[in-house]
C-alpha cells in the first residue's frame, strides 16, 4: 500500500527503472502512466513534482532518469486540474476559431451595446 511520500518516491523510481531499463519503448507513455497514478490516488502533485525537478542515480544511471523525467514534462506542466485546464484550453479555441488569430478577441464598445440592448 503506497501510504506516504516515500512510497510514491519509490513506486516513480520503479516507473523510471521499468521504462527506462525493461520497456524503453514505453518512455513516451510516461505522461499517461503518472496521470493514471495520480487518479486513482497512488501518488500526489507535490511528490511528483519535486521529483520530476532533478535527476537521480538512486534506481537508474542518470542519462535515463534524465530521458524518463524529460518525457514526464507534458504532466509536470498540467496543474492540479486537469479539467480546468481543458477548460481553459477549450475556451481559447473557441475565442479565437473565428479572429483566425491566436490571441482571444476583445469585445469592442459597439458589441457591448449590442448586447445589452435586449436587457434594457
């Protein structure tokens, strides 16, 4: 049972040795093994961040924990919501589908008072 920070440190060193030894086909995958443990509760935001900012020799040679943490990056960067950020990321999408550009649109002053002329 993984019940404290030292566990969950050991359970991403296991990750590291299995994907950077056994299955190196695997290191691809990296983001999606941590996002499934972090789902069903086997490791935490902070754990995984701490140890997703240096490099270790404890379970494997640095070169691959280096590679296994590297590729862990896509996981690193989302915060502790994913649903938010799909959130966020959906909206740009939506703001800016229509500009073409990349930055969301404003809402002019003649907009505006389109708007809030059937509330009057």
């Amino acid at each position: 049972m993984i019940t404290s920070e030292k566990h969950q440190k050991a359970l991403l060193g296991g990750v590291e040795r299995f994907v950077g030894f056994s299955h190196p086909d695997l290191v691809s995958a990296v983001p999606k093994i941590l996002m499934a443990f972090y789902q069903v509760d086997l490791i935490e935001e902070e754990v995984v961040k701490q140890w997703g900012t240096h490099v270790s020799k404890k379970y494997v040679d640095k070169d691959t924990s280096k590679k296994v943490r590297k590729a862990s990056e896509p996981f690193l960067k989302v915060s502790i919501c994913p649903f938010l950020a799909l959130l966020l990321s959906i909206a740009k999408t939506w703001s800016c589908e229509s500009s073409g550009s990349t930055r969301p649109r404003m809402m002019t002053p003649k907009r505006r008072s389109k708007m809030s002329e059937p509330f009057q």
